[in-house]
C-alpha cells in the first residue's frame, strides 16, 4: 500500500476504502489509522467474546453477533463496514467460523 508505512492494511480492510475504480476514498495515513483502530479492537473483544462463549449463555454465532450489533450500532467509533470487518477478524482470531452478518449500509 505504501513504503514507508511499516504498517500494511491487508486487502480485505483496504477494500473498505476503495472506490468501484479501485481508487482509495481515503488517504493511505487514514487507511492505516483506521486499520489500527479495528485490528486493535478485534484483538481486544476476542476475551471479551471467548468469556461470553465459555459463560454458557450464547453459542459462538449469537456471541459475535450481539459484537456486531454493538459495533454497528449508531455512534460508534467504527463504521457498519468496519464493524463487520472486525467482526469477521474476530472469528479468524477465535478459529470460530464467521456468521452471515447484516449488509453494511452504504455511508
């Protein structure tokens, strides 16, 4: 993405940014700052999911759902797109398999 960034976006985050010509919608320093922004939270809610899991309550499906209500929910810090991408990290992350999240509404 860029060279002198140690930081590189994978592709599945830079597509959050990307217009239909492939362009990106956002500087390269804003992409990365998102992007750190979302790693950092996927990483900090996978405890967070494995203790709701493990509390017997909800299977891992339903956990990381009810996380993408909240992170999609109005006034978060993150947008629909990010929150399902988040989401989605969050299942790679706990090795639980994805759950079919709601569509992103275009911004």
């Amino acid at each position: 993405m860029d060279d002198t960034s140690q930081i590189q976006p994978p592709p599945s985050f830079a597509d959050l940014f990307r217009t239909r010509s492939g362009k990106l919608s956002a500087s390269i320093g804003e992409v990365v700052q998102r992007y750190e922004l979302c790693e950092d939270l996927a990483c900090h809610l996978t405890e967070q999911a494995q203790t709701l899991y493990h509390s017997g309550n909800s299977s891992e499906e339903q956990v990381l759902l009810g996380m993408h209500a909240g992170l999609a929910a109005d006034g978060s810090v993150v947008s629909p797109a990010e929150a399902s991408w988040i989401v989605q990290r969050m299942a790679e992350l706990l090795e639980w398999r994805a759950p079919q999240l709601p569509a992103a509404i275009s911004e």
